[in-house]
C-alpha cells in the first residue's frame, strides 16, 4: 500500500509539473514578442495607469476618472478593479522600475501557466482524491474554443482577446467556491472563504455572481443527496437487521428507533446550510460595500449599450449550444472532441456515483451553467428572474461550463485509472494508460501549434509595425506637442461602416496607438459603460458643430480620406495624415430652456435627435435626468423628437466667449466672458 500511495504522489506531482511547465515553455514566445496589443488589453493598461495617478495624486484608487477613453468616464465606479489595483502595486514595489503595462503583460502570463494549480487546490478542498484533481489540472488550460470568452488561452494570449480582469477571476473562481462549500457542509473556514470570495467578485463581478448562485445550487442539491443517501442507508440497515430479526428482534426494534430518531430531516439540513450560505452572503457584501454601495446608487448611470453585438448579452440559444457541444467545439474547437468525450463520460460517473454529495459538484457546475449559457433565446423573460438580468452578458457563462467540465474530466480520467489498477490482471491499468494517451496527446500537439501559431502571428505584425514606426511615432510625437484637443481617428462600430475599421498600422488601429500615448481620443471602441459612449456612433464628419461639440480639434487619417474644407492638412507622415479644426476647446457657453427625463434605456434615441438636428449648432443643450419626474424635466425621452423640432425654429444666440482654458490630470478650468445667462458646458 505504501509502495502504491508513493507511486500515486508521484504520478500527481508530475501532471502538475507537465500542466504548469507546458503553459510556461509554449506561452512565453507569444509574451515575448513587443507588439502593440491592441486587445482590451489597452483598456486594462489604462485603468491600470488611472489608478496609479490616483495613488500619486493621493485620490481615491478605487475610483478614478479615466480622461481619455469615449469622452471621459469614471470607469472603475462600475467595474471590477481588483487586477488593476494588484497591478499598481506591483508597479510600486519595483520603485516603478516596471511600467502598468509590463506588470499587466507579464502578469497574465504567470496566471495563465499556474491556473491548473489552483484547479488542483480546489478539486482536493472539494474532497476529491490527488488522482482527480491532479487530472482536472492537466486539462484546465488546454481547452479550446473559437474565442469564446472562456478559459481557453484565446482569452488571454497577446492579440486576441485581451480579458484581463477574467483571468484573475479564472484562478480565484475555483478556490473560492472550493472555500465556499467547506463553509456550508463543515462550518469552518469563513475568513478565507470570504476573503476569497470578495476577491472573485472584485476580480470579475460576473464570476463572483456566478459563484454565489452556483454556492446556491450547491446547497439545494447536496442538502437533497445527503437526505436521501442516508435514508437508503438507514433502509438497507433495516433490512440487514430484519434477517436477522430471528436470532434478536429485540436488538432489531431498538436499532430501528435509534435510526429514525438520529436521521436528520431535509428541512434540518437545508435550512442549517442556508443560513451559512446567508452569514457568508452578508459578510461578503460588508467587506465590498464601498464598490457596491455607490454602484448600485448610480446603476441607472451605466450604460448596457444596444449597440453591442446581442449575442454577447443573450447568448446563443440551447439549439447552438447544444448541438456546439456534442460537435466539439466548446471544449475540443477545430480538433477530435478529446475532451468532450471525457466530459461526457465524467459525468455519466458522477450521476452513477450520486450517493457521494462529492462526484455531485462536478455536475451542479457543469449542468446549470450549461442552461444558462443557452440563454435569452431559450428562457425568454424566465431570465428577468435573474437579479441584474438586463446588464449580465450572459456569453460569458461559459466560464461555469468550463469550470464544470474541467472538474468531470479529471473525475473520468481518475475514476478510470483507480478502477483499472483495482484488476488483478496489469492489462488494464495499460489500457487505460493508452486511451488516455490516445486522448490527450493530439489535445496538446493541437495547443502547442496554436500557441506556436500565435506567436508566429504577433512576429510577424511586429514586422508590420516597425515598417510604420518612424512615421506613426513621429505623427503622435507631434500630438504631444499641440494644444490640447480630442483626437478622431474614424468610428468603430461592429455594423456601422467606416473607414475607422480598416485604418491600420500593422495589424493594430490608430486609435489603440493614440490611445496608448496617453491622447484623448474620440471613440468607444474599448468600452460603452458611459450613457454618452453610444452617442458618439453618431458623429457627422460633415458637420463642424460636432467637431465643436465633442472638441474633436484633431483628426488623424489614411491617405486620400477626404473632409469638409474646415478640416485642415496640418501634416503628413507617409500615409499618414494630421488634420486640424478649429474648436472653442473642451469648455462652451450654451442654452438649457429644454429638459428631458426618463429610463436609461430610452436616452440614445432622444440623444441622437438632438444630435442630428440642428440644436447643436444653435449650442441649445437639453438638461437630462435619468430616472426623473420632477417639474423641471416635463419632457419625456420619447416625446423628444418632437420637442426637438419645435425648439429649431428658435434664433442662434450669442452667449458669450471661452477666453482661456487649462486641464490637467483630473482638473479643467476656464476663464469665459458671458453675454447673458448661460450653461458652461464641459
């Protein structure tokens, strides 16, 4: 027994060992590679940059406006800023030796090559044995998808998807929920299950919501097992002692009243594990109130824009998921469905195995993520019954049926093992030694040459790039040097055709290299929480009042793009051009006779009528309010229109003139001269 408990660690420490060298030895060509990301991972580095201001400046870190994305927003007021706090302080303790950028770069890259031990960790806090759980960590990082937002490595890898704060959320989701169940089945352990669970959610809001429902589900689930299975247990007692009721009846009355009388009702058990469930809630919430106060505040300030793709907020329907699945293609993408078999076969052990609250686990993960991430196709206004039903992208649900799924692979390949070396005959552990090999070997040549791929791509738009260097850096260098100004280098939306989209150097957007030297530039193209982002898609490139409006006092752009006359050639740079217009700057002095109030939902529609009439050029401003009926906002959202066109007949009125103006790092201020009673617009 010794001998084989020895071979068995061993065998554990070298999956571990191969899982986390694979990840380290095939990533690093991608991370060494010094391209422009132009990924989310420009918005990451940029609020990772805010929050290092915030510290010099000695503002509050957890809420800094970040300036120079989509006009202005205060960015972490309503997203997840964990990652980018641990990033600051990293860059601290190297006395500022590493930029935001690097610690961010090279922080992934360390967190996505020791992600399977964290899937190991919890797996054995979970209860399963070092064979499982070494095998769930050999296959958390090989999973494969058509970016799909899960855990694969096109989530994370330089120049695909960029999803930074997820991959925090990745490693800490697993330990969290591991610390989670031993709260609500022992007890014990509320400190570091809070603490962990706290940092899921600051991580990644979406993943500590999904760690509490799925703690939930837990406690419905295993509370009915444990009921049950001890029931059958009692009732196969029984029967034992009824044959042998002939020898001492007696014996066998007593036994049976002992037993009903110390087995515990379902209502016991549940009511118990939800109050833990509850005390670990509440204690969660306390320690994150000070993000989750003001957002729940000012929620009817963030934008859950319909100008994203739908798919990412209603997922694709069970039809698609479904029949994804058995084809392969959310865990074995573009290769043999390796891992889709396992996954399959893990849970037909687990469901056999139900009697064991353990093998359980796997299934409540996998299963009701897996109906989740069918999404509003399928359940309609079912899903309203979820809390923050209408701002939750329910695409990223995969990450519970990759978590789920890890877990019922390393149960398949585990339960097999120990099976096949219970046999006396030495076959069959060799036949199963085979057909894991047979599995899993093609699953790592295929990440390998991915990986190998990836990096192969960044090298070459690296070469790209440094072809365009000395022009683009010499066009932004001259940026820096000109009167502040927004910066408008075309419009990106998915649908909306624009020369924006194919404006490249290399294989990255003008807008992200404006964007990573620290310029305020004109777009939406990394986020849209702000309620104005969506109503940039509706700038006029013909209009100067626009330009005026959103002070776009610089246009960069293509050679033979073409502008209104009062965009003016101030540069070229190969095929580069710098126009100039002339603006009032960030500040102007407008009317507000006008005011509208309503739902969020309904503000982009009376926005983009005002902005396509010509109020804007009148410098006529409506107040807004949101969620407001007060009396100085008569005017609904959907009676706009018509307000709006009852408003242009009026006269342009000069108001006055901005004289000076100045802007810094989180400040503007302007000297005017005012005509008559006016708004100082920002």
């Amino acid at each position: 027994m010794r001998q084989f408990c020895c071979r068995e660690s061993f065998v554990v420490v070298s999956l571990l060992v191969i899982a986390v060298a694979f990840n380290l030895f095939r990533l690093l060509p991608s991370f060494l590679v010094d391209v422009t990301d132009g990924t989310d991972v420009v918005l990451h580095t940029l609020l990772a940059e805010a929050v290092v201001d915030a510290v010099k400046d000695g503002r509050n870190f957890t809420d800094p406006w970040q300036g120079t994305m989509g006009m202005g927003h205060p960015v972490l007021h309503y997203y997840q800023h964990l990652p980018h706090i641990m990033v600051a302080l990293l860059h601290f303790l190297t006395l500022g030796t590493a930029s935001a950028a690097d610690v961010l770069h090279w922080s992934t890259y360390v967190l996505v090559s020791i992600f399977p031990l964290s899937i190991y960790w919890s797996a054995r806090k979970f209860g399963f044995d070092g064979l499982i759980s070494a095998a769930g960590a050999l296959v958390a990082s090989v999973i494969a998808t058509n970016a799909l937002s899960g855990f694969a490595y096109s989530s994370y890898v330089v120049g695909v998807q960029g999803l930074y704060t997820q991959v925090w959320a990745m490693v800490l989701l697993p330990i969290a929920l591991a610390a989670g169940y031993q709260v609500l089945h022992e007890r014990r352990g509320y400190f570091w299950a809070v603490l962990l669970l706290a940092a899921t959610l600051m991580s990644y809001i979406l993943y500590g919501y999904m760690a509490f429902i799925t703690l939930g589900v837990l406690v419905f689930v295993t509370s009915l097992n444990f009921n049950l299975s001890f029931q059958a247990s009692g009732q196969s007692g029984s029967r034992s002692q009824r044959r042998r009721s002939r020898r001492s009846s007696a014996s066998n009355s007593s036994s049976q009243r002992s037993t009903s009388a110390d087995t515990p009702s379902l209502a016991a058990i549940l009511l118990t594990r939800v109050k833990r469930l509850l005390v670990l809630f509440l204690l969660v919430v306390a320690v994150t109130s000070y993000f989750l106060v003001p957002f729940f505040l000012d929620l009817r300030y963030f934008n859950s824009s319909g100008l994203i793709d739908p798919i990412l907020y209603d997922s694709h329907g069970a039809s698609v998921v479904i029949k994804g699945l058995f084809q392969g293609d959310l865990f074995d993408f573009d290769r043999f469905p390796s891992l889709t078999i396992l996954v399959l076969a893990g849970l037909v052990v687990c469901l056999s195995r139900w009697c064991q609250p353990i093998y359980l686990v796997p299934v409540v993960i996998f299963a009701p993520w897996l109906l989740l991430f069918f999404g509003r196709p399928t359940w309609g206004s079912l899903t309203n019954l979820l809390p923050l039903s209408g701002d939750i992208l329910m695409f990223r649900f995969i990450g519970g049926v990759h978590l789920g799924g890890i877990l019922l692979i390393g149960v398949a390949l585990g339960a097999a093992w120990r099976w096949s070396v219970s046999r006396t005959n030495m076959l069959y552990p060799a036949a199963a030694a085979t057909a894991a090999l047979v599995l899993l070997l093609p699953v790592f040549v295929e990440r390998s040459s991915y990986l190998g791929e990836n990096a192969d791509s960044a090298k070459g738009c690296r070469g790209l790039e440094a072809a365009e260097d000395q022009d683009v850096n010499a066009l932004l260098e001259e940026l820096r040097t000109l009167p502040e100004g927004r910066v408008y280098t075309g419009k990106y939306h998915y649908e909306l055709g624009n020369w924006g989209l194919e404006y490249l150097a290399g294989c990255t957007f003008l807008q992200t290299m404006a964007l990573n030297q620290g310029l305020d530039t004109m777009s939406s193209l990394y986020h849209r929480y702000s309620l104005t982002s969506d109503v940039l898609d509706g700038f006029d490139e013909s209009r100067w009042e626009h330009y005026n409006l959103f002070n776009v006092r610089y246009v960069i752009a293509p050679e033979g793009q073409r502008f209104p006359e009062f965009v003016n050639l101030r540069n070229r740079f190969g095929q580069h051009r710098l126009y100039e217009v002339e603006t009032t700057g960030y500040f102007d002095l407008v009317g507000s006779e006008l005011a509208f109030a309503g739902e969020k939902d309904d503000f982009l529609p009376a926005a983009a009528s005002w902005l396509s009439s010509g109020l804007p050029n009148a410098k006529r401003h409506p107040a807004i309010s949101i969620d407001k009926t007060s009396r100085g906002f008569p005017v609904s959202f959907d009676q706009a229109p018509d307000a709006i066109a009852q408003a242009e007949r009026s006269p342009v009125e000069d108001r006055g003139t901005v004289l000076s103006e100045e802007s810094g790092s989180n400040f503007y201020s302007a000297e005017v001269s005012v005509g008559q009673e006016s708004v100082l617009l920002l």
